[in-house]
C-alpha cells in the first residue's frame, strides 16, 4: 500500500468510527491507542510525517487528530467552533 493510500484508508476508518456506538456513547470524540494507528496503517513505526499527513487527512474530513504520545483523540472540528476566545487584550 503507497502512503497516501494508507493515509486515506485510515483517515477514512477513524472518521467513520466518530459516528459508531461504543464505549457507552452514541458516537463523538474517542481516543484510540497509538499501537492501534500502527496496526491499522499497518506500519511498525508512525513518524512525525506520518502523522502529520493524517491528521491532515482527517482534517479534510471534518476531523481533529490531536497526538498524546501514547493515544490520539479524534474529535469533530466542529467542537470548537464554540470555544471562548482569548484576544489580545486578555495577554496584557
């Protein structure tokens, strides 16, 4: 499989599984483990190029991938549309 294929593919799957049940929810943000994304790119290793490009991938699809060195969290980029915001005056 070439990169961007593996990407796609992948990028694809954790997209879908933001809309499964499990883990008592109805669907929404998860986090996956990292030896999982491995698996699942079917790689021994993911670099920093790696990841980067899918979470790239997944941001097209609508998606965040945020990297805690042992897991990812995948969550809609639409989570933080309501976010409050800090402005300039809030840094003096």
């Amino acid at each position: 499989m070439s990169e961007s294929e593996w990407i796609s593919s992948a990028a694809d799957r954790l997209a879908r599984l933001h809309g499964c049940r499990f883990g008592g929810k109805a669907n929404g943000r998860y986090r996956i483990a990292a030896k999982l994304i491995r698996q699942l790119a079917g790689r021994r290793r993911l670099y920093e190029e790696d990841v980067r490009d899918l979470a790239r991938a997944l941001f097209e699809r609508g998606y965040v991938l945020i990297d805690l060195d042992s897991f990812f969290v995948v969550m809609s980029a639409n989570a933080f549309v309501n976010y409050r915001r800090a402005n300039d005056d809030m840094l003096k």
